[in-house]
C-alpha cells in the first residue's frame, strides 16, 4: 500500500478525460486542465478514451488502466485526476492499482475552493461540502486520515482521527450547519438593516474567470483579489457605489459557476448565493473572447434557476473586448432597455456605458412623491434641492412648501425619516 503522506506541494498531474461519444470536445479537456492547474499541479500529460459506459469496478477499463500505468511510470506521475465524478469504490480501485493519488472533478473544486476561501463563513462551507464528500469516501486503501499532511484534494478536513470515523464527521457537520445558520442569521440581519434605507443590490454574476472581480474593481475602486485563474473568487464582496444621475447603490462580487458545480457546494454557498437572488440587477458577466461563451452561459443560466434567480432583471455583460479589438457598445431588448453592454474591464471601455445600463435598469425603481414641507424647514427644502430630487414645487395657502419629488429607493427611506414634514404621499 503507497504512503500518500509524502504528496508534494505541486505533483505531477495526468489528465483522463473519458467521453461517452465518438466526438472530443476540447474545450472540456481545457477546462479540467486549468483546473488541476489552479489547484497547484504540473499537467504533465492527458489521456483520452471513448467508452459508451463507464467500467463499474475501475472507471476506465482495463486495457486504459495498463496505458495508464505505463504514462505514470515514464513521465514519473504523482496525481490522477478524471475529468467525471466517480463513486467511491472506483476512486479505491484506480488508487489501488495505480499506486497514486487520484482525484475526480469533485474532489478537485473542494480543493480549489479549500485553498481559495478566505472568509470565516466561506472556511465553514467548504469545510461542509468537504466533510459531505469525505463521509461517502471512507473506503480508502489507507486507515486514517491524520496521515495526510496536504496536498491536492487533502486539504482542509481530514488532519486528525476524529474525520476518519463517519459517526464524529457526522457530528462535525452538525455542528457546521449549527455555525452556519448563525452566520446565515446575522446575514439576513444585515440584509434587514440595509432594507430599512433600502439601497438596490447590483450582482455581478458569471461562468469563473469571466473577468467579474476585475470588472469589480475597476467600477468600485476596490482591491479584490483578481487572477487570470479560475475560482479566484470565493467570499462575496459588496461596495457601495454612487451612480450619476441615481444616487447608492451595492456591487457585489460572487463566486464564479462552473459546469457540473458539485450540488455540495451550492448547498453549501446557498446564503452567500442569496446575496443573488435577493438582488434587483444581475451583472452577467461574459468572457467575449472565450470559444466557448455560448456554452458558458447556459451553464450559468442553469445555476441561476437552482438557487431561484432567473426571473431578475440582467444584463449581459460582454467583457475583455480589448481581446477580440470589438468597439464598445450596447444593445437594447424589445422593451426599450439596455440588456447587453460590451466593454473592457482591463482598459475600462465600455464602463461608462455599463454604468448608464445600470442606472437605467434602477431608475425604474425610482418612485414620485409630494411631500409638505412647513415654511419654517427650509434646511430640509435646501437639502432636497442639493440632491437634485426636486421636480416640481408650489407653495400652499398655509405657506407650506408642496414639493414633488423623484426619488430613488435610498432616498425615500432618507426622506420618510425626517422630522417636520406634514404629508408624504406617493404618486
């Protein structure tokens, strides 16, 4: 039996990807590669096979496992990663015969994510969805899990004896969940807290590595953490963001989608991804220079009905046009509103036309009102004035000012707590 507490921080990677139809698709290989790669692994090499169904016992058949064999042996391989989600005792079973880690597709996002969780709820719902993957893989060649000192696919859970054992680990996610609808409380007190001056939510959402974070920082002036990598972004970040012509309004930047997201994790991240679909604009941010947009954005169309979000208003944000030498520009729906913008997050073009799609898309919100203002609250009429809500104004027989406003969700909150006002009404 191999020892795999000697994994190195950066093994040596062979890549199977096994496809059920006679046609390759590249792009799904591409993909499964640049994840073992922001995982921390050197790909070495890449295998592929066509089988109609998969080997119930080692996955890949037999006359691929010897090939199999033969590549780790000459290109001194330390990790096997299949590009498919395989049951427990298949994982068994390759790592038997193989002499080496292997890892599927599930495995290797918990690890991604593991390593990119940087937030105290973020580290409880990786630390969830691991021990949830972890409590269906306890058939390993090797006895306890103590024994792993890292490596990818080892991190997080799993150092001590207590995660070895499926009764405690079973504890454990009980007292996870506990943590989490704490945490999930205090969110949704927060959430309560800005609904009382209520600001609109603006989400940035997308496939990974769409270019969201950056497209973040450059609208926000934020320093997020932005790689050309995937899943650089994990926690969700909110700003507030003052728009020309609208008033406040929150950015948020969200964990990217990827296709064949572990149910786990969006179990897991289902409040942070409330932050979604709570929000009244979704920013659908879209690598334009990727040869596989179309299908990107299927699958986040798809993410988006999981967790109940798909009705909001979006606008589809074509971003790094300064790849493809594309002008800036945008597009109108057939109700006359701005559905797609394309810029740049790099060289911010094209901002300035998502910024007026943005404030566009929230104007509808505003609301018209007419208050009455007594003679003697001319602070509060000079305050109205400066914030250029006033559209209208005329003076009752009282002496009382009747002002009709326009104002945004932020501002009627700000207006209807103010004191000396004899009549609020909207329109």
């Amino acid at each position: 039996m191999f020892d795999i507490s000697e994994s190195k921080a950066q093994p040596n990677a062979l890549i199977i990807y096994q496809r059920d139809t006679s046609n390759e698709d590249l792009e799904i290989l591409e993909e499964i590669q640049l994840l073992a790669e922001s995982a921390g692994a050197t790909v070495i090499a890449t295998m592929t096979a066509f089988r109609r169904s998969p080997d119930p016992a080692t996955y890949v058949g037999k006359g691929k496992l010897e090939e199999i064999k033969d590549e780790i042996k000459v290109q001194d391989i330390d990790l096997v990663v299949l590009n498919h989600s395989i049951s427990p005792i298949q994982e068994r079973n390759l790592e038997k015969a193989l002499k080496v880690r292997v890892l599927d597709r599930t495995g290797l996002i918990l690890d991604i994510f593991a390593q990119r969780a940087s937030s105290h709820e973020g580290k409880l719902q990786v630390e969830l969805a691991q021990l949830k993957h972890i409590s269906t893989r306890l058939v390993r060649g090797w006895t306890h899990l103590e024994r792993q000192k890292g490596g990818i696919g080892l991190r997080g859970p799993g150092e001590t004896q207590l995660e070895t054992d499926r009764r405690l680990i079973g504890h454990r996610i009980k007292a996870l969940n506990k943590r989490l609808d704490v945490v999930s409380s205090q969110r949704q007190l927060r959430r309560k807290s800005r609904a009382k001056v209520p600001v609109p939510t603006v989400s940035l959402v997308g496939y990974t590595n769409a270019g969201k974070s950056s497209l973040f920082n450059t609208i926000t002036n934020a320093r997020v953490y932005a790689q050309d990598q995937l899943f650089a972004t994990l926690d969700t970040t909110m700003r507030r963001v003052e728009l020309e012509n609208f008033g406040a309004t929150i950015l948020s930047d969200t964990v990217g989608f990827i296709r064949d997201l572990p149910h786990s994790l969006v179990q897991a991240f289902h409040s942070t991804l409330e932050e979604v679909s709570n929000a009244h604009l979704l920013l659908h941010t879209i690598d334009v220079a990727s040869n596989y947009r179309e299908e990107c954005i299927r699958e986040v169309d798809k993410v988006l009905k999981e967790i109940e979000a798909s009705d909001i208003p979006i606008i589809m944000v074509y971003n790094k046009i300064d790849l493809t030498g594309t002008q800036a520009k945008v597009a109108r729906g057939s109700d006359g509103l701005v559905n797609s913008v394309w810029c740049s997050a790099h060289t911010s073009e094209g901002v300035d036309l998502l910024l007026d799609a943005i404030t566009e898309h929230l104007s509808r919100l505003h609301t018209t009102c007419r208050v009455d203002i007594p003679a003697n609250n001319g602070k509060l009429r000079s305050e109205l004035y400066g914030k250029n809500l006033v559209k209208a104004e005329s003076i009752n027989e009282d002496g009382s000012f009747s002002i009709e406003c326009d104002l945004s969700p932020a501002d009627l909150g700000w207006l209807e707590k103010q004191k000396n006002i004899t009549n609020l009404v909207r329109l």
